[in-house]
C-alpha cells in the first residue's frame, strides 16, 4: 500500500524536473532567435558601417550607398507622429478614464480601439494614401496639385493634396500607432489612485482641474514611458510607407513637410530586397544603426519606467 | 485665489460677484476641456468610418469593371493581374500563400509563446525572468523588415542546406520568420492572464498534494485559457498582416499549394507589388489592391472580434 503512492509521487516529481527542463529549453530558443538575428546581422554589416554611411546618400554602387536621406527622413516623421499621436492619444485616453460616461458610445469607443490595434499597417497605409495623399482626387492629383501656396525649395509651402510627402508619412503612421498610444496612456491613468482624485474634488476643483493638476502629473511617466515605446514602433515601420510612396532614390534631405522623402526601414527593404549581396550588406549597415536608434527609445523608456516605479 | 485676501471681505459683495463669475468661467473651461477631449476621441472613430469607407467604394468600384466578377474573385484559383493577355482575379491563391505562412508561423508561435508564458509566470526565479523578459521586449521591438532580412539571408540559405528541394523565396523562412516575431506577443499576454489567476487556486492544488507541473497545467492554465486563446488569436491576425518580412522571403507567385517549400505570394506581398510598381491609379491592378486590402481587413477584424468575445464570455471572474 504505502509503495505505490511513493513510486507516483517520485514519478511526479520526475516528470515536474522534465517539464521544467524543457521550459527553460523553449524559452531560451527565443533569445537564441534574438542572439543569431544580431550576430548575424552583425557579421553581415559591421565591416560597411562608418561614418561615410551617415553622410553619403543612396546611390547605385553599394560601396557608395549611405543613409543621410532615410535618416533625416525618419527624423521629420517621427517629429510629425510625436505632435500629432501623442496629443490625441493622450486626451483619448483622458476622456474615456476621466470624463466619459459609462454609456454605449463609449464601449463602442473602445471596442473600436481595440479592433483598429489589431488592422494591419498596411491598410493603415492605403487609407493614408486615398484620405492624405490623395483626398479622393477631389483636389486634381499627385503630381498637379489644385492649391499650391509658396515655394517648394523653402519651409513655407503648403499644397492639396498632400501627395506622397512626409506630413502624409507621419500622419499615417500617426494613425497606426495611435491605438497603441491610447492603450498605454489609459493604464497610466487608470494606475493614479481615485483617493486623490476624489480629494480634489473635494476641494472643489472642476474635473478639468482634477486632471490637469492631479492626474496627469501623476500618469506623466507612464504616459512617456508608452509613448516613447509607440513612437518606437512608428520608427520601425515600413509598409505604411511603402504604400503611400515613399521614394527610394532621395539624394536630398527634407526642406518642408511636404517634401519627398524615404525613411530607414523602406531604404533598408530597398537594399535587401535586391538580388547583389553587396546590397545586403548595406542593409546589414543600416539595420544596425537603426536597431541603435531604436535601443536608445526603449532604454529611455525603460529609465523612466524604472524611476517611476521606484518612486510609487 | 481668494486666499490672499482678507476673509472679512469674503461675504463682501464686490468678491461674492467675483467669485460667482470664476465659478462660470471654471465652468466654461471644464466643459471646452471636455469638448475637446471628446473630439480627440471621435478620431478613433473616424478612423474606422475612414477604412470601411475607402475600401467599400474602391472595392465597389473594383466590381464594377468588367474585366472583373464578384464570383470571379471570391471562387476563382487563378490569380494573375500583371501577366498574361487574360487577367484573372481569383482570391484564393493569395488567401492560401497568406493562410501558409500564417500556419508556419503559428506552429512557432503558440507553443513557444505559450510555453514560455507559462515558465516566466509559474516556475522562473526573479532573476532568470529579469533575464528573459527585457530579452521578448527587445525581440517584440525588432522592426518587422529587420525579420525579413533575417528571413532572407539567414533562414532561407539555412534551409536550402537541409532541404535540397525548397525555392529561393519561400512560404516555410518567411512563416519561420514571422512565427519568431509573433512569440513575443503571444507570450507577453498569456503571461499576464497566467498572473492574473489568484494564489487561492495555486495553494489548493498544492494542498491536494498536485506537483508545480500539476498545479500548472490542470489547475492554473485552464483558468487562464480564455486570456491565452485570444493572445494567439491575436498573433494570428499579426501573422495574417505581416507584410515586410513575406515581401522579402515569400516570393511574388501566386499559386495555390500547400508545399511550404514553394514560393507563394500572400495578400499583403501583392500589395506590396503593386505600390511599389508604377501602376496608374486607375488600372485594374491597382484598384484590386483594394478589394484585397478589405479581404485582409475583413479577416483580421473578425479574428480581433473573435478574440474580443472570448476574453469577454469565458473569462474567469475571481473576487
């Protein structure tokens, strides 16, 4: 009697020793996914990485090739997706936590956020391209704009439609990355205490003023920490790009938002998705310096979370 | 703001008015704050307004042509737009390369991620997962065109050592590919669903005298199912409209095959096809994009709204 139990349990045991072992095993095939993606991409482009790479542009021989427009590029893209997607993400986020009523349009509010998450960037990229680049055609075309104010060479120019510009590039991947946004800034908001809240109100302050001078302090590193993370991902992306049509061959960098452009990823798609292996291992070059770009986001988003978890 | 002041002159008249008027004006600013809060909400919205729109009419109008017919595109085995005298538009090579690479990636994805999820949450030490964690985040931060790469001038090369048979561009390296960049999410949300369920539930298994391996996989998983089940939904619809890493190691031919070693074009690939080449806004080609860019749209959506019914129907509510 007293056997057979001790045999199952040894048994148990055994088999709980097994499937740990193999956990470990799973879970550290991913990080050796990670590890080979940079070595190998390291052994592939270390060699073509200097300073010439920064300052040349693209060009038809890889040894020439560099990435001063695809930088410069994805410099005013991000700059044009930080104004617009983390101010209105941010004050949706408001809203739904802070003022909404728990109605229907507000599920249906967030039902839809988590459904535009989950579109691809690609339609992203199309709807970009038919609403911004575009507009229908109710403003005759790309190349022949209906309104076109001041000078294309200086800052001061303004046209309709946009076309394939950067304003249309940001503001595309503004829309991608919006959801995101409001997500993240919705914990951050939701993880202020209602305790201080309600004392300020208390106080007589209006909402508005709770959130101004309660909440929102309170929330702001999380707030960053999410929008640095989004604005991140923005910098990565290349297929909405691709479709409103970013250009390939910019020899130039960006006098207005409404210049032609290129972007890191897209120069990089370009590069790797040419038959020569010369070309790859410019890709290789550029992957790593724009894995640098993205390693400096995250670690400033990683400080600040630190910090502010440090603090609370 | 009226602190400053002497507080006889509180019940005066002069700051009774005073602060009758700054109560209307407090009043003011709270209702425009929300206004305007309201309207940066409403963008959302019109977001969505804005694709089902667009793709709607410039689907529609895609029927409309007579090159084309809506049984055509929705039975048709034949997908060829840019070749031949005879274009055909039959969906059904492109749903098969998408559906391809999306069941390679997710032979990779879920165990892995799952699996992972399931050693970060229940038996990892807090060091060995402050080493793993920042590692997925890394991994889920890769930009997806940097897989694709990878795919390209690692896996592939790779796989043609092992496999003499397999093409250059194919289904097998970009869903290897793809199924790399989807663990991290399936994993990071899986793990948070597993922590969700509460200690009481832990603490009975072990009092029945169940092993960590037990109280894992019969007591703690099935409680968490619902929140796993819509993580790999989730990735699925990832997979599903990934488009960088299968426009660089899937290939450009559509055709309908379950080889995984075969070179196939996906949904989102042709898309890329066609904007990156110098088609006229007008053509045929270029308004198909479009009616595949709302099949695309209408799979994606129906797996997000799937997942969404899941987590909300059989989720496990602990007090």
């Amino acid at each position: 009697m007293s056997r057979l139990p001790r045999r199952s349990y040894k048994k148990k045991r055994m088999y709980n020793y097994l499937f740990a072992t193999f956990c470990v095993i799973v879970t550290s095939l991913s990080v050796a996914a990670l590890f080979t993606l940079i070595i190998t991409i390291g052994i592939q482009g270390w060699h073509h990485l200097d300073i010439d790479l920064l300052q040349s542009y693209a060009s038809r021989f890889p040894e020439k090739a560099g990435v001063k427009a695809a930088v410069w590029g994805t410099i005013w893209l991000c700059g044009i997706c930080v104004f617009t997607a983390i101010p209105i993400g941010v004050a949706t986020a408001l809203y739904l936590e802070e003022f909404a009523k728990k109605n229907k349009i507000t599920s249906a509010i967030d039902i839809n956020i988590s459904n535009l998450a989950g579109v691809p960037s690609i339609v992203y990229g199309i709807i970009g391209l038919t609403v911004f680049a575009r507009m229908f055609g109710l403003f005759g075309t790309i190349n022949d704009p209906l309104v076109e104010i001041g000078n294309p060479m200086t800052f001061f120019y303004f046209r309709l439609p946009f076309g394939s510009s950067l304003l249309v590039g940001g503001l595309t991947l503004a829309l991608v990355v919006l959801p995101i946004i409001i997500v993240s800034s919705r914990e951050a908001v939701r993880a202020v205490p209602s305790s201080l809240r309600e004392a300020s109100l208390a106080l007589g302050a209006s909402r508005w003023e709770t959130v101004q001078k309660v909440v929102l302090p309170k929330a702001i590193p999380g707030i960053l920490t999410g929008s640095i993370l989004s604005v991140s991902r923005a910098i990565g992306e290349a297929a909405p790009i691709l479709v409103i049509g970013g250009f390939l061959f910019i020899r130039f960098t960006p006098e207005n938002v409404f210049d032609d452009f290129t972007a890191m990823p897209l120069q990089i798609f370009n590069w790797a998705s040419r038959p020569q292996e010369e070309f790859h291992a410019v890709a290789a070059s550029g992957i790593i310096v724009l894995l640098c770009v993205l390693l400096v986001f995250n670690s400033i988003a990683v400080l600040l979370r630190y910090r502010f978890q440090g603090k609370s | 703001m009226t602190g400053k002041e002497p507080s006889t002159t509180l019940c005066s008249n002069t700051s009774h008015q005073r602060g009758g008027r700054y109560l209307i004006w407090k009043k003011l600013i709270d209702r425009f704050a929300r206004t305007v809060l309201g309207c940066a909400a409403s963008v959302s919205i019109f977001t969505m307004v804005a694709i089902v729109i667009v793709l709607g009419t410039e689907t529609y109008s895609f029927f409309q042509l007579e090159e084309v017919s809506v049984s055509d595109f929705f039975l048709g085995t034949e997908w060829s737009p840019l070749l031949g005298a005879q274009k055909h538009f039959g969906i059904w090579p492109l749903i098969c390369g998408t559906l391809l690479v999306t069941l390679v990636a997710s032979l990779i994805s879920i165990p892995l991620g799952v699996i992972s999820a399931i050693f970060l949450a229940e038996y990892a030490p807090p060091i060995v997962r402050n080493f793993f964690k920042p590692m997925l985040e890394i991994l889920a931060g890769v930009p997806t065109v940097v897989y694709g790469f990878f795919a390209l001038t690692v896996i592939t090369p790779a796989l043609q050592s092992i496999w003499s048979g397999i093409d250059f561009y194919n289904a097998l390296s970009a869903g290897l590919a793809v199924g790399i960049m989807c663990i991290p999410i399936v994993c990071s949300i899986s793990e948070d669903t597993i922590r969700s369920v509460p200690n009481s539930l832990r603490e009975g298994a072990y009092a029945l005298g169940g092993t960590k391996l037990d109280t894992s996989l019969k007591v703690v998983f099935p409680s968490a199912l619902s929140g796993i089940v819509s993580a790999c939904l989730l990735s699925i619809a990832r997979a599903i409209g990934e488009t960088m890493i299968v426009a660089l190691a899937a290939g450009n031919l559509a055709q309908l095959t379950l080889n995984p070693g075969a070179q196939v074009q996906t949904m989102t690939a042709y898309m890329v096809q066609i904007f990156l080449g110098d088609t006229d806004a007008i053509g045929v080609e270029y308004k198909s994009s479009y009616a595949v860019a709302a099949t695309l749209f209408v799979m994606t959506l129906s797996l997000t709204l799937i997942g969404a019914i899941v987590t909300k129907r059989y989720k496990e509510v602990y007090n």
